[in-house]
C-alpha cells in the first residue's frame, strides 16, 4: 500500500521550505568526503542513515521505516544495499529515490521499479554520471540535433584484465551518450565483434539507428596500443568532437558570416572541463543537485529508470546480437 498522504505531506514541505530531507542507505561509497560534500550542500539535509557502518557524524537508524518517515528522499551508494526489496520499500513509502547502481535488480524488478515510483509520483533517479560532464552544458547553446555519431574507446592491452567487458565496462558509456545526444527511439541495431586474444570480444563494433535518421556509429576494444575515447558528431551547421581522455570539446560552427583564410570554415572554439570536473565527488554533487531539481519542479531525472530501462534494452540487444555475430581465435 503506497503512503499517498505521507508523501504528499513530505514533498509539500520541502517545496516550500527548498530543503529535501535525505536518508542515506548502505555504506559503500559513503566515505567522510562524500558526507562532508553533503553536509555543505544548501539544498539538502542528511537526516541519517540505515545499514551504516564505520562512518561519523551521521546518526544510525536500526530500522528502515523509522528513517523513511523523517525523509523526503532516500541515497543509496552502496551495491550491496540496492536491491528489490530495499528500494520498492523506499518507493512504496512514497519516497524520492537516487541509487548509483541497480546491478542487482533483474530486469523484471527494474521495470516493477519504474511502474511503482509512477504511481507514487516520486522520482527515481539512477546513477549515470556521464550524462553530467561539463561538456553538455557548453553544447546547450548550439541546438544539437545530430546526424550522425561516431564514438571510439580504446583502453590498452593488459592481460591481467580478463574480467573486463568490453560491451558492460567500455561501450555502456558510449551508448548512453548517443542515446542522450541523438534522443530518439531506436529503430534498429546491428553488432558485430572478434576475440583476438581472448575468449570473450575484443573489439565490438556496434550501429544504432533512430527513427529521427541519426546514425550512431560505436567501436569499443580492450587490446589497444594507447587509451582513445573520443566521441565526434555531425549535424547541419555544426561539427562537434569530445575527447574524454584530454577532457576537451572542439566545436566547429558554421555561422553563415565566416570569412577565414584557407580551406578552413566555420568558427572553431574550445572548451576544456575544469581541474577534478570528472572525479567522483564532483560528478555525485551534479547528480544530487539534479536529483533536488527534479524533486523541487516536479520534473522527470535526466537520468531516470526509464532511461535506463532503455540503456539496458539496448546492450541486451547488442549482446543477443553477439551469440551470432561474434568470432575467435582464442
């Protein structure tokens, strides 16, 4: 049974009052830093936390549900934590929800996830850290509409990383950019990949088409001579590259009025994140303060279980794809 009154209770007071109450499950990446990021963050108040362990200065609930009535919404930044039966909890109560990871909630849970925080009206935000790199901010002012895209990550062969999947570890970032930036519903996919070294793939390449006529074209490797992750995409007016190695964005836009030299056109400008942009604490504090936008306005997460849902359709897809697509020689 949803706590319809309680909910409508919680949530009118943080709108009038533009201070969320925040209850915090599990320890996992909860070190003193990430609490002290909190603590000085105007736009919430940490009530306390529940399953907490070796952490100070945050008060310890023994049960959930005495936690969840003094909050408006619940953080979850422990793995271990981010299951069915803890997060329907969360969202039954009628409470905003941003976990960092829902690995372990199948993908019926995910769906029952999403279909329980509709009826509650509360948000359900997820842990996508690369849709909040400093680089869309800079891109909002040039109307992206792409056409096509083309993204490369390349990490450099170690033979000690026999764990890592090219399509989970690698490709999962690229595919939520293309899915974010060309922001239309995928019409088809097609995937292909080869094992060179391992048993497993090496090197996937992947296409996605959307029903808006963008193209994305998506190459990931593991046995690479030096690390590569670029993304580059064409519309229009517009030429755009991100390098997420150097952490620079180049844009190339063609104003109408450009009268260079050469075989040059268009204006060129440059823009590079500042020192730390992508480290962890920097990227959590943007995916809170989204969280509070979301929660304040009453407006859907750039990062919500929808769009997730749709992320892991996509890799299982991609990954369907590969039981037919895939050879090796290992």
């Amino acid at each position: 049974m949803f706590l319809a009154y309680d909910k409508l209770q919680l949530i009118s007071y943080s709108k009038q009052n533009k201070i969320v109450r925040i209850g915090i499950i599990g320890t996992g990446n909860l070190s003193p830093k990430v609490l002290q990021n909190f603590n000085a963050n105007n736009n919430v108040e940490i009530i306390g936390g529940y399953d907490i362990y070796g952490v100070r200065d945050i008060e310890v609930f023994n049960s959930l549900s005495d936690l969840l009535v003094l909050v408006d919404a619940i953080v979850v930044l422990d793995i271990l934590s981010s299951t069915f039966d803890v997060l329907s909890q969360v969202v039954k109560y009628g409470k905003h929800v941003y976990v960092e990871n829902v690995s372990l909630c199948s993908k019926s849970d995910i769906r029952k996830l999403d279909m329980y925080a509709y009826e509650a009206g509360t948000i359900f935000q997820v842990g996508l850290k690369q849709r909040f790199y400093d680089f869309y901010q800079d891109l909002e002012k040039y109307n992206i509409t792409p056409r096509i895209l083309e993204s490369s990550r390349y990490v450099k062969f170690n033979k000690k990383s026999t764990q890592l999947s090219v399509i989970d570890d690698l490709m999962l970032h690229d595919i939520d950019v293309a899915l974010k930036l060309c922001q239309g519903e995928v019409k088809s996919i097609y995937s292909t990949a080869v094992g060179v070294y391992h048993k497993d793939p090496d090197v996937v390449n992947t296409r996605i088409e959307f029903y808006n006529g963008c193209v994305a074209n998506l190459s990931a490797s593991k046995i690479a001579n030096k690390e590569v992750h670029q993304t580059k995409f064409f519309q229009n007016n517009t030429y755009c590259s991100i390098d997420f190695v150097r952490q620079s964005l180049n844009v190339q836009n063609n104003t109408g009025d450009y009268e260079g030299d050469g075989d040059d056109w268009g204006v060129k400008t440059t823009y590079s994140q500042s020192q730390d942009s992508d480290d962890y604490i920097a990227l959590l504090q943007k995916e809170i303060n989204s969280f509070y936008q979301s929660i304040t306005n009453s407006i859907e997460s750039i990062s919500g279980i929808s769009q997730y849902l749709q992320l892991q359709s996509v890799t299982d897809k991609i990954k369907e794809q590969l039981e037919r697509n895939f050879t090796t020689n290992a």
